[in-house]
C-alpha cells in the first residue's frame, strides 16, 4: 500500500488542489462569487468607458494609460486575492496525543461506598484520578496571559490563536473566516488580505472617478445630464455599483487601519470590547505597522505533501506512584488494623457470653426433667458458633492489595477465649 500524503489525511475542513500545494477553506466556492464582482464591472468599464476615454487624451497617448491602468490594477487585486484565499493561513498542526507533561494525578477523588460519598484516599488509601489543566499562565510583554487547551487539535493555543469552527483548525493570530475569500485571516495571510482588501478600494475609487468624467464629457457635448446618461447607460451603471462597494470595502479598510494601529485583531475587538483589558500586544501605531507590513511573513508549520509517518503506539499514562500517607488522625495504618481486631475480638466475647446464657436457661426450665449429660451441653454450645472473620481481598489501608491477615498472637487470644468460654459453660452445667 503506497503511503499517504498530509493533505490526503488532513483531519480540518480544507480543501486542496495541484496535490496539496493549494490549500482553501470549505467554502471555496463563494470565492468565484468575489471573482465575479471583480472581473464582471472591469470589463464593462474598459469596453464601455475606457476605450472611448482614449482619444479624449491626445497626449502622449494618455487615453490608453486609462485601459492600461485598469487592466494591471485588476491583476494585482486578483493576485493578491489568490495569495489570501490559497496558501496556509497560519494553521498549528495537530497534535496525535495529549501533552503528557501537563497530565497530574489528583487521589482526592470521591467514591461511592454503601450509598455513602468516601473520599478515596481515606485510611491512607490512594486512588489516582486523571486530571487535565483547562488554561495556563503565559508571559507575554512582561504581562501574563490565559491560553486554553483545545481538544480537537490536543495542544495548548499560543496566544492570540483560535480555533476556528468552519475550517476546524487552530488558527495562529487568528482575525476571522472570511466568506468572501473562502478562507481564514492569520498570521500569514492578514497582510495579503488587507492589501486586497484597500487595492479593491482604490479600484473602486479609479472606475467611478473615471466613470464620472465621461459623463462630465458627454455632457459638455449634449448639454443636459439626463442625454449624457442616455449616452452611456454603462457609466451610471458602474458609478452605482463602485458607490455601493465603497461602503462595503472602504469601511473594511478603514477598520483595519484601526486595528492594525492598535494591534488588534478582529476577533479580539469584538470579545473583548467590553472587558476593558490591557492590550498586552500594542507596541506603539508605528511599531503596530511596522510589524505588519515590514516584517518577514513565517512559513507554514505544514507540510501537506509530506508522506504520513507510522504513528507508533505508545501505552497509557501511568498513575505516579505515591508514599503511603498517615490517615487524618496520624495514626499508623497499621495500628487501625489491630483496633478493629481488638474490636472483633469483644464482639466475640459477648456473642458467646449469650450463647452459655440461653443453654443455661433452657436447662433451669427443663429441671424437673433431670439433669442432662454435659456432652450434650458441649453440643448443643458447639451448634451455636461464634461469627467468623471473613478475609475479603481487598486493598489494604497501607496501600498494598491483600487479604487481611490476623497476627498469630492475636489467634492465641482468641483461641484461649474460646476455651475459656468451654469451661464457664461446663461449671454452669455442674
């Protein structure tokens, strides 16, 4: 079986292309909506507008710069539309097991014991319960920021990344999904899709600007603005719709400005708006653009035509073994142990203090019927036996599986209490 490429057991919602050298969000398709809009009124304008432009400006053949300009200017949105929507946004790779270095043990766990909530190390007993930090401290600037764990991709997020629910990644720097490019904005694509995103509005700026002085034009020839409009149909057409898209784009990147001189991403403005945090991340509005702009953008972290390696199997962690621990008195273990012998060895004493005195009384009743032989005494005292110690397998108190064994000194006690109890009953019979 030949082996796999990354890109063909990629766990996130991407979608790739020309063997994973594309990389796209799962709503790849609304991008040939975008390219629509774009391609769609260029061409209406340099048909419609800019090849009559061209012999309005005789000089130095500047009518024909117009049609120039708007065809190289349109190429490089579509580039840098390319550049934003196909390459790595900036995704942190999968991790395949949990972080064991942030595993810990916790034996303070209850447990249900008789109906009754125990706690399981109660008696020096331990029961490890495995437990996973939800966030950690990290520095950042000198000030200390919350990361949280992510359990799809098993890793704690850097700061300022997110996972992003469309795509199902762990984005690094991550602004937000943008329908319109088919992608995720990251850390290594912001600067491609606000570059996209402010040449739209220059682009939009150019055709209208255009678009107005040809009318201005053809209204000097006609008089009337109305036979100027009825002259180019087009020109209004495309003057309605570049007005329309500047509130749309021009207000994008007027927002980002903002952003990126604060040092900000889109998601943390509209999180956080209301919490009054420090922005740990500002450096200053010139430093902030600096940052953006004049510095190297970081590779991916993924290879995606890489061959998939054999994971190897690793076992489960372990609990960390622990030191027998005192009880909450501080006692021995062990002397509890030898207590609750002591204890059993009462109960004994007085359940076989019962069993003579019942005989006792049955022979008095039965008096006049004779006196009765001891053997039968002996017997009937021997029916009745006392309760016997079970040794259950269980853990002991000092943390060792076993059964409870009874120490030989404390069998001779019990051994002399029964004989004792023989001959009590046998002077009762006399």
């Amino acid at each position: 079986m030949a082996a796999k490429r990354v890109y063909e057991v990629w766990k996130g919602s991407n979608k790739f292309i020309l063997g994973g050298r594309l990389i796209f969000g799962p709503d790849a398709r609304s991008l040939l909506v975008t390219l629509l809009l774009i391609i769609a009124p260029v061409i209406i304008f340099c048909v419609f507008v800019a090849w009559h432009l061209r012999h309005e400006f005789t000089s130095y053949n500047a009518g024909y710069a117009i049609l120039v300009v708007a065809i190289v200017f349109t190429i490089y949105v579509l580039v840098l539309l390319f550049l934003t929507s196909a390459r790595d946004p900036g995704i942190i790779p999968r991790n395949a097991h949990p972080p064991e270095e942030e595993f810990r043990y916790d034996s303070s766990v209850s447990i249900d014991v008789g109906g009754r909530q125990v706690a399981s190390n109660a008696g020096g007993r331990q029961t490890p319960s495995l437990q996973f930090p939800r966030t950690k401290e990290v520095m950042v600037n000198g000030l200390s920021v919350r990361v949280k764990y992510c359990d799809t991709c098993m890793l704690y997020r850097p700061p300022r990344c997110s996972h992003c629910s469309i795509c199902n990644n762990c984005v690094e720097r991550f602004d937000h999904h943008c329908p319109w490019v088919g992608q995720c904005i990251g850390q290594c694509n912001y600067r491609y899709f606000f570059l996209f995103v402010s040449s739209a509005t220059l682009l939009c700026i150019y055709v209208f600007a255009l678009s107005a002085v040809y009318i201005k034009i053809l209204m000097d020839d006609h008089r009337t603005v109305w036979k100027a409009m009825q002259e180019s149909p087009a020109s209004v057409i495309l003057m309605a719709y570049c007005f329309i898209s500047l509130w749309f784009v021009g207000g994008l990147t007027g927002f980002h400005l903002y952003l990126i001189g604060t040092n900000q991403t889109t998601y943390e403005n509209f999180r956080y708006r209301a919490d009054n945090r420090i922005n740990v991340y500002n450096r200053g509005c010139l430093n902030n653009f600096l940052e953006v702009f004049c510095t190297r953008v970081k590779p991916s972290r993924n290879n995606f035509r890489a061959f998939v390696e054999e994971e190897v199997q690793r076992p489960p962690p372990m609990p960390i073994a622990r030191e027998a621990e005192p009880d909450e008195s501080g006692g021995d273990p062990r002397s509890k142990v030898e207590d609750d012998l002591d204890i059993g060895e009462d109960l004994l004493k007085i359940s076989q203090r019962r069993n003579i005195e019942e005989i006792d009384e049955d022979i008095r009743s039965r008096g006049s019927n004779g006196p009765h032989n001891t053997s039968e005494v002996l017997s009937a005292l021997g029916s009745d036996r006392a309760p016997t110690i079970r040794s259950d397998a269980r853990h002991s108190s000092w943390g060792r599986s076993g059964s409870w064994e009874i120490a030989p000194d404390v069998l001779a006690n019990v051994n002399v209490t029964e004989s004792r109890g023989h001959v009590t009953s046998k002077d009762a019979v006399q």
